[in-house]
C-alpha cells in the first residue's frame, strides 16, 4: 500500500473521527463530574473498576489489571490510587496470603460519591453521544457504539 492508497485514507479518516467522538465524549463527562463532584474521569473510572471487586478467591484486582481497565500505565495509576487514598476515597492493604501484593479497596466515602457522581457520569455520556449523533460524520460511531451495550 502507498501513502495515497485509498484503503489507507478512508483508515486514517475513519481513526480520526473515533478519536474525535472519544474526545468530545471525555470532555464533556469531565466538566461534569468535575463541576458535580470534584472527579476527573480516570478517578471516576478507577472508582468503578475497583467497586466491581469482591473477596475471595479471583475477587481482587492485580494493578496491572486496574491499570489496563482505566488505561494508564501502572505507574500513573499509582499515582491516582496514592491520590484517591489521600483524599479518602480508597484504602490500601497487603494482601493476606501473600505478603508481597497490595490490595485497593473503595472506602466508604469512596463509595457515596461514587453512588452519587454515577447519574451525572450516565447523564453526561448520553448528552455526549445525543450530541454527537447529530453530526453526520459521528452518527455511525454512535450507532455503534449503541449497539455494543449490554442489557442490565
């Protein structure tokens, strides 16, 4: 293929409208949870990656896990989970069969705003995407991005 190859530009046009929709879709989110809730999108999200946890065998997140899930690297995650438990939102503890893994758990406190910044966070990336749908350019990618859901 060459540089001028069709297949190739209609790629990157494809590639640059996705990054476009993503990007229109985090910005609005984040003015969101930040105005609502003093969240940014990677601590909301962190915060849900590790609610979803339980104890027991299999319950708990590796940091790379969590890292891949919110998509960062694990030291940037780090850095979040260190932010999160300093304001309260999470806590950290070694893990009871072997010594050498760290554990993060949602607190409390974690939770309630969870709880409270989830509609805002639903409501948010529904006005993205209504938005977003009516741009002729983005209203494939919506479509299929609505076809992805799972039913609750």
């Amino acid at each position: 293929m060459t540089a001028t190859d069709p297949a190739l530009t209609a790629l990157a046009q494809s590639w640059c409208a996705l990054s476009l929709l993503h990007g229109r879709i985090e910005t609005h989110v984040e003015r969101a949870l930040q105005s609502g809730h003093g969240l940014s999108t990677r601590e909301y999200s962190l915060l849900d990656v590790l609610s979803r946890q339980h104890d027991g065998e299999g319950g708990h997140l590796q940091m790379k896990q969590v890292a891949d899930a919110v998509v960062l690297s694990q030291s940037a995650t780090t850095r979040l989970v260190s932010r999160l438990e300093d304001r309260g939102l999470l806590s950290r503890y070694l893990c009871p069969t072997d010594r050498r893994g760290i554990y993060t758990d949602v607190t409390p406190a974690g939770r309630a705003l969870l709880d409270e910044a989830r509609p805002t966070n639903d409501t948010a990336l529904r006005e993205a995407l209504d938005t977003a749908a009516q741009n002729p350019e983005l209203a494939p990618l919506v479509q299929a991005v609505e076809t992805l859901r799972t039913p609750a």
